[in-house]
C-alpha cells in the first residue's frame, strides 16, 4: 500500500513502528522498496557513500536532484523524502521554498527534509505553506559539523537536551509531518517523541523513537571509511560483493568467462563467408 505523510501519523497513532532507510539509485530503490518499507530517504549522505566527500556540505540541489529522480522512479508504495542540501535553505526562505519546490517538480519526490530547529522554523512554515510536507532533522546534523567540531553526539548537557526538546516543538508547531533524531542520547530521544504528537525517526537515538532510519550502505557492510557506533550490521553485502567482484577477474584472466552460454551465435553459412 501506497505510504503517504497520512499513514505516517497513524503509526505514531497506533504505536506501530515506522522504517525508513536511504537509498540514491534506482536498482537499490526497486530492492528496498519491495521489501515493505514505509519510507526511503534520498539523504545528503549521498556526499560521502556515493561521491566520496568527508562530509555532507559540497553536496549540490544538481547532485540531489539528480539522485532523487533515480529513487522516485523506482518506488511504488515508500514515501519518498529528498533530502535539502547545504545552503539550499539556509540563505532565505525564499530560497527553501524554491528549491523545495524543485525536488517535487523535477525528482517527484513527496517531501523533503531539511537541518535544524528554531533557527529554520520560517522555511519550514513557508514550504508547508506551499503544500510541501517537510521532514525536520535534529541532533548531530551534518551540515553543522564545523559547528560541533566534529561528527558528535549532540544534547548531553541539561542545556543542550532542553534546546533540542524545545526545537522539537517548534518543528512541530511549524507544521513538520516528522522529524529525525540523530546522535543523541536515548532517554533523551525518548522524552521528545513523547513530547511530540508528529513521529520521531531515531538514528543513533535509542530504541524509543516511533521508527528508525539508516544508511543502507551502513546496515549491509558496503562503506567501509567508518562505522558508527549506532549502526548494526544486517548482512554482509561488502563481503559478497568483493567475492563476486574477485571471481569475475579470475574467470576473465584465466578465460573461464564468457563460456558457450553467455556467447551468441551466428549462422555457420554467414560465418564461412566472413573469412
Ligand atoms: O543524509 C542522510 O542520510 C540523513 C540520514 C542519516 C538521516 O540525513
């Protein structure tokens, strides 16, 4: 069935957890996707998993449009957020909405998802305003590493944790239909989602939040730069991988590959006449 920001209300509701998990291309969208899952962010990660980068910031609207478009394509049922880049909604609102604008028009996405709390309540009233649902994300988010000085577990101090409960609110209050949590402490993740009546998507965020996201090239052992603390392997896709990649050089070296039945045939008669 068809997941929309409706039924993502209604599993908070009925206390039915919700899944989500990233993906950036088509064949990996079309496998997610048939597996059930209520919702695939298309996430700036993609900087780092699929380009390379250290962080999420040189990621562009191109990059993610691009990327979003591959998704959607795929997707019958998950509900499909892209994901807002560095500076594409943090320099005006005008902006935010624009560009927001674009991942529906152009990606034929059904959200989007964009960084912080008080500090972007403007922008996500405004794109809600021009029927956009927007995902909120609070906690380590990676566009404001340079301001934590590093990938760090946000909201340990009593500060710290009553900023992001009340950023949760506000992200409410403007109009956000979710928000993801990300690296913070579990308690604390606990006391927003029920703070909060809109779902709570934890990453890093303890076990209480109303559903769970991560990268999938995280959960099945393919990126192997580092692994967070939070991430929990589900299969071993790397591993499998390197084994598929390995063999077929071998067989190639070796001209064990193509065999008779991966070849195409001609007709002898055509054939004699060729040399
Ligand atoms: O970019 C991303 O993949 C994200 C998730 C980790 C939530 O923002």
């Amino acid at each position: 069935m068809k997941k929309t920001i409706q039924s993502f209300k209604k599993a908070k509701q009925n206390g039915e957890k919700l899944t989500m998990l990233t993906a950036y291309d088509y064949s990996t969208a079309k496998l997610i996707d048939s597996c059930g899952i209520d919702g695939i962010l298309v996430g700036d990660s993609l900087g780092m998993v699929c380009l390379g980068y250290e962080d999420t910031l040189s990621v562009t609207m191109e990059d993610m449009l691009h990327h979003t478009r591959a998704v959607t394509r795929a997707c019958k049922n998950a509900l499909v957020v892209g994901d807002m880049p560095f500076m594409s909604y943090q320099t005006s609102v005008y902006d935010a909405v624009k560009n927001a604008g674009r991942f529906i028009k152009e990606a034929k996405a059904t959200a989007v998802k964009l960084e912080g709390g008080a500090n972007v309540c403007d922008q996500i009233k405004a794109i809600v305003n021009a029927q956009i649902p927007v995902m909120g994300h609070l906690g380590l988010t990676p566009q404001s590493v340079n301001m934590f000085g590093g990938f760090k577990v946000q909201g340990k101090s009593e500060q710290a944790a009553k900023q992001l409960i009340n950023d949760a609110k506000k992200i409410e209050e403007a109009g956000a239909f979710a928000i993801v949590l990300e690296g913070i402490p579990a308690k604390l993740a606990e006391l927003i989602t029920e703070q909060i009546s809109i779902p709570t998507i934890g990453i890093g965020a303890g076990p209480c939040c109303d559903g769970q996201i991560l990268v999938y090239q995280d959960m099945i052992n393919m990126f192997s730069d580092f692994k967070p603390k939070f991430v929990k392997t589900f299969a071993n896709a790397g591993k499998e991988m390197k084994k598929g990649f390995k063999t077929y050089i071998e067989e190639v070296k070796e001209g064990s590959f193509p065999s008779k039945e991966h070849s195409f045939n001609i007709n002898e008669e055509i054939l004699n006449k060729l040399y």
